[in-house]
C-alpha cells in the first residue's frame, strides 16, 4: 500500500489577496475562523466571499470553539463548508450530530498534544469524525500556537483515523 500525499492546510485567512496567494502556493485547504476570541475572527459573511471565489479541489474548513450545534450548523450551510474542525471542549456525542446532521460536512476535531496525551481520548472520538487535528499544548491557547510540538509522541498514540499534524 502506497502511503497517502501529504496535503497542506493554511489556516487564519481573512482576506482574499491571502486565499489567492495560498492557492497559488499549492494549498488544499484554507481555514476559516468562527471563534471571536481569535486575533484571526472573519464573519460568516466575509467567509462566504471568499469561499465563492476558491477554485474546485481546495477545501473549506471551518474552525469552531465551543460554539452551539444549530450555530454551526447554520455556517456551514452559509459557507458552503467542505470540513468543520473543533477546537473546544466538544464531546463525542456533539461530533456525531454534526456528522449526522451536517452532512457531507467532515468533522475534525483537534487536540492540543502534550507529555499528557494519550491514545484513549482519541478512541471515544473515532466513530464520530473523519480525522484528528493535533496541535501543540499550551494553556492559555486554544489551538493555533503555531509551533510543533514532539511529533514523536504521535506513533504511541494508535490514532485510528487520518490526521494533521500543526505549527
């Protein structure tokens, strides 16, 4: 079995000059904000812009911290979101109602990976999503920290499912 591309996610865009150089630059998927604590916020509206104007085969991906169910639910519909990724607290159960309720929406939920992590929090989560996203831990920082952590730590972790690795 031959071992899958890798494919690369820029995450953060608020302007379609930045889209447009990222595809240009080769990306498959550009991450879209929707938590408003982010120093990297755009509007469901502003998203929207630029997600019309992407070209096929790069993937829309909608980045969620704790917001409520029908909320996302209804950017994803909005936004013409390919990926939802969830940055908070949300549970397994949270998960499958997107899956079920969202659809062809994929779900993604991300991790923050420290000397604490271990392979059982991903397990209740595999049923449930298309793939994890593991970024590095800090505590006052919900995900995009954007420095690595020790990839290392990944292989005794047995993910099920297809992952990102961040920073």
């Amino acid at each position: 079995m031959s071992r899958a591309r890798i494919r690369i996610k820029m995450c953060g865009i608020t302007r379609l000059a930045d889209a447009a150089a990222a595809v240009a630059a080769g990306v498959d998927a550009l991450g879209f904000i929707f938590f408003e604590k982010s120093p990297r916020y755009i509007s469901p509206e502003a998203a929207r812009l630029i997600i019309e104007q992407l070209p096929p085969f790069v993937d829309a991906v909608g980045v969620f911290v704790d917001k409520k169910n029908d909320e996302v639910d209804e950017i994803i519909q909005y936004c013409r979101l390919g990926y939802v990724q969830l940055h908070g607290a949300e549970s397994p159960k949270y998960c499958e109602h997107l899956v079920r309720f969202a659809s062809p929406c994929q779900v993604l939920k991300a991790f923050r990976v420290g000397g604490h992590t271990s392979g059982d929090e991903f397990a209740v989560y595999a049923p449930h999503v298309k793939g994890f996203l593991l970024d590095t831990f800090r505590p006052d920082q919900v995900g995009g920290t954007g420095t690595s952590f020790d990839w290392s730590i990944v292989a005794d972790l047995n993910l099920q499912k297809p992952f990102i690795l961040a920073g």
